[in-house]
C-alpha cells in the first residue's frame, strides 16, 4: 500500500477533476480503502497516516473505475462518529455482473437487485460494511 505519496503522485494515480466523494469513516478509514480495493477494483493512490493518532489515516486516495474516491480517519476534538446517509456511490460499466459479484463476495449486502430498470439500465444497490451504499448501473444497450 503506497504511504506518503506526493501530491503528484498522487493526481497521476486517476481523475482529479470534478466532483470528487470524500468520506470520514474515522477509526475505520484504513479497513475500508482495503475493502474497497478488493470489493472494487480499486487501486490504492496514497495514504498519510494521522501522526498523532496512530493507526489512523489523515487521507487516502483510491482510484476505482476511472474515478477518485479520499478517505479520512480525522475528526475534529470531541466530535462523534455519524451514520453516512443522503448519498450512494454510483459505478457506471458495462461489465455489471462483474463489479456485483465481486462486491458480495467481499461482503456486501442486496439493498436492491440487480435487475433491469423501467429507465432500460440494469440496475442494483449493496450496502458496505460501513455503512456506504453502492449502486451499480450498466447502461442499456447502444448507449
């Protein structure tokens, strides 16, 4: 696992542009990269560790599918761990049954089955053993 890559570097390893996911998972950031290298392909682009917390991270980066998802594992003092809600995280391929499976093997939940959707994608949304939901969506043939 790459530590302590330089800002270069770092913007190298995949897009660094436009909207880009940033979760707090606190005493979980670490555990949760590796999960989503193996659970999604991702591909590891850094990690600074919190120096005065060991066993935390301050950042990571990982690529996955052709985008950016960071990490961190600081909070401010005193502030508590929150349940993530509002949100999804989306792959977008046409390689569907792929990403799926791959995603339960590793220990993802159904929220919503992989299945044709009345818009022509295939569609369906697992739940991460950290609380982040994923959708995975394949678009309908010819787009």
């Amino acid at each position: 696992m790459p530590e302590d890559r330089t800002s270069a570097e770092r913007v190298a390893c995949g897009s660094m542009q436009g909207v880009i996911p940033y979760l707090d998972l606190g005493d979980r950031a670490a555990e949760a990269v590796d999960f989503y290298i193996r659970a999604f392909g991702g591909r590891d682009c850094g990690r600074v560790a919190d120096e005065e917390n060991p066993g935390r991270l301050m950042h990571a980066q990982i690529e996955i599918n052709g985008g950016m998802l960071m990490l961190t594992g600081c909070r401010a003092e005193g502030e508590e761990d929150a349940p993530p809600r509002g949100f999804h995280l989306q792959i977008v391929t046409h390689e569907a049954d792929q990403w799926w499976e791959r995603a339960l093997a590793e220990g993802c939940k159904v929220r919503m089955p992989l299945e044709q959707q009345f818009w022509g994608d295939r569609w369906g949304m697992v739940e991460d053993p950290f609380g982040i939901l994923w959708a995975v969506n394949e678009p309908a043939p010819g787009t």
